[in-house]
C-alpha cells in the first residue's frame, strides 16, 4: 500500500485536516479539488487511524476518517495530538466511541448523503431477493438455463416492513410506492411525511407477524443491538426474506444462519455483516479470514452479500468528501455545524 508520505500534504492556507483510509482512486482527486476551494491543508493517508499514524494529526485541529474502529484508546490518542474534531465520511457513525470523545472534549461529526444511492441499493437487495438473483446468476455463468428452483414472487402481492423511516426508509418507502407492495413502517418517531403518504406505522410485533419483506434502516444503538434474534425469527412468517443495508449488529448472525438452513427465512440481501470491521474495502483474495458467519451467509444460494457498499455512487462520494471538509471549517470558525452528531 501507498505510504503515507506519498500520498502527499499541500500547502492549502492554515487550516489542516489529516485525513485517513484516503482513497487514491476516487477521493485523493475530490479531497485536492475541496482542499483547494474551502482554504484547507490537507494531510492524506492511506491507511485507517491507528496509533502508530496518529501522529500524521499532530497540529491538525480536526481528523477525517472512515468506518474504521475509533475506540476510547485511540481517540485518546489523537487527544493528545491536539485533534478537537473527528468526522467521518459515512452517516452512520458506531464506529467511533463518541462518549469517551466527548469527555475528552472532542465534537464528532458525520457526513451525510442523499439517500437515493442506498435506497435505490436497497430497492435492488429485495428484488434481487425475491427474484433469486443470485441462484440465476450463478446458473447462466455456468449455462445452466434450467428453470427448477427459481421461481421468483411479485412485489405486488407482498408486504414489506420498514424498520426505520429516517431519510433512507423514507426514500425506500417512495420507491417501492411505485411497486404495489402492502408497506407497513416501524420508527420510535413516526415521520408525518409517511403518515400522509398513507403507510401505516405499527408495532414491531406486526412487522415480524405481517411482512413478507424486512427491510432495515435504523441506525445501531444499545437498544436495538441485535434486534432481529432467534426469538424475532421465531415470530416472523415463514419464508419471510430479511434485507440489512444498515448496520450489521442489528441482526444476530447466528439466528440468521439458523433460520436460512431451517427454511424459516427464504432469502436475505446483506450489504452489512456483524464484525465486517477490517474485512471490507481490502482485497482479501489470498487471505484465511476469522469471520465464521461471512463465510457461512456467503455460501448459501438464498443470500446475497455485498461489501457494506450501497452508498457508493458518484453523488455520495463527491459530497461526504466535500461536506466532511465543510464541517471542519465550520467547526474551525466557530461556526453552526449541521453535522454534528
Ligand atoms: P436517519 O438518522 O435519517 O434515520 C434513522 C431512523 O431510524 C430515524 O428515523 C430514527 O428515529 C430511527 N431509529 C432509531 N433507532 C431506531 C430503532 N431502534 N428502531 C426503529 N427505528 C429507529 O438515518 P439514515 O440516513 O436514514 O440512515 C439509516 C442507517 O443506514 C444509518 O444509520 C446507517 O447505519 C445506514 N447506512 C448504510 C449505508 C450503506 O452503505 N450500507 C450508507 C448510509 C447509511
């Protein structure tokens, strides 16, 4: 990999940010053009945050960083180079232990995208579901045109559970509108936008009883740490199909595996997969890898895995780069930062 010091630091004005996980291939380019604008001197690195790099942020008031792990020991270490401002250039932002950075006195931020690029993701996740996608692909690789066990459902004579009506359930919710699914919504804060819109929202009791589909878009937090567990799966329907473009931990792995080989789950798409932390984004090709679970849900016919990438477009990447920059200005200058978390 690149070393750090060829990535190369410009002198942009005053204001330095370092940046890690810096990718050569499609952010270098954007974090150049953004420095540029906003009057930043930008340290780029390759690598995620670890204590042996931290020292890249010495003078550097605030970090940008990816979904790499942020824990209490590290962000204390970045405290003592000085780094008052860590942002990460993703929405969800469990990575990071942002209680202990708050105690060491450091202001945490995200940078969201438009949700389109997940939803769209999402909409394709449970198509692809349905339709046994992945089963058909590996047949016509292989020329095998037979039709036996592919057997797909329709939209229409479905219902799909939105588990979080945030700014991506809300958008799936709009996108599937079109598909003439029965939608029901699940939130702890009901969104009047999809109340108007005519979605019912219901108790999680009878999203696990009613839905055919599951789809999730709620952040991870303490509280809904493996919300989808072997008691939740007992009460779905059978055959339900579980879609996960939010965040691994949500779903137990071992209850999934379970239920996929006793036939109580008939399909899942996972773009997220509990402890996929230093797995994702590397090319792992030659490697023997620790993750149990990966290796299990990969391997079934019925479940489609993909590498914690739905927010990948050309929108998303050109504005996390450009608003996780934004927000370190605004912090710098005191100024109202939308995206502190
Ligand atoms: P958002 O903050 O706009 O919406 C999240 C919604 O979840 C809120 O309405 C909130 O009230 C609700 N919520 C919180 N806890 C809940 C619970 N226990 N049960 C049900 N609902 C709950 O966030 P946004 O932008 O819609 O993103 C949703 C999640 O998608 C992110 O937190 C992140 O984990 C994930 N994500 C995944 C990406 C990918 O590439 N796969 C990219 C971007 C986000």
């Amino acid at each position: 990999m690149e070393s750090c010091a060829d990535c190369g630091a410009e002198e942009r004005g005053n204001m330095k940010v370092t940046v890690y996980n810096c990718r050569a291939f499609d952010e270098k380019a954007l974090f150049e053009k953004y420095g540029k604008e906003l009057g930043i001197e930008l340290v780029l690195c390759p690598d995620a945050p670890d204590e042996e790099n931290a020292s890249l942020a010495q003078g550097s008031q605030c970090i940008d960083i990816l979904t790499s792990r942020m824990p209490e020991e590290l962000v204390a270490v970045f405290a003592g180079y000085g780094v008052k401002y860590i942002t990460t250039r993703t929405i969800g932002y469990d990575h990071i232990d942002v209680k202990a950075a708050k105690r060491l006195g450091m202001t945490v931020a995200n940078a969201p995208y438009g949700p389109c690029g997940v939803a769209d993701y999402t909409v394709m996740l449970i198509l692809m579901t349905i339709r046994k996608m992945k089963r058909i692909m590996e047949r016509t690789n292989i020329q095998d045109y037979s039709l036996k066990g592919i057997q797909g459902k329709e939209l229409k004579d479905l219902t799909v559970g939105v588990i979080g009506t945030g700014r991506i359930g809300r958008m799936v919710l709009q996108n599937l509108s079109g598909f003439g699914c029965k939608l029901l919504a699940y939130d702890l804060y009901e969104n009047e936008e999809v109340k108007a819109s005519g979605v019912p929202y219901v108790m999680l009791e009878e999203i696990w009883s009613q839905a055919d589909v599951i789809t999730l878009h709620a952040p991870l937090t303490d509280d809904n740490f493996h919300m989808i567990n072997a008691e939740t799966v007992s009460k779905m329907k059978d055959g339900v199909m579980i879609v996960n473009t939010a965040r691994g931990a949500l779903i137990d792995s071992e209850a999934l595996i379970s239920g996929i080989e006793s036939g109580k789950i008939g399909g899942a798409g996972l773009d997220v997969v509990e402890n996929e932390f230093g797995l994702y984004y590397y090319d792992h090709k030659s490697d023997i890898l620790n993750n149990r679970e990966l290796a299990v849900l990969r391997g079934f016919p019925n479940v489609t895995v993909s590498h914690h990438m739905a927010f990948y477009t050309d929108d998303c990447v050109n504005t996390v780069v450009r608003d996780s920059l934004m927000g370190c200005k605004y912090f710098v200058e005191g100024k109202e930062n939308p995206w502190e978390v």
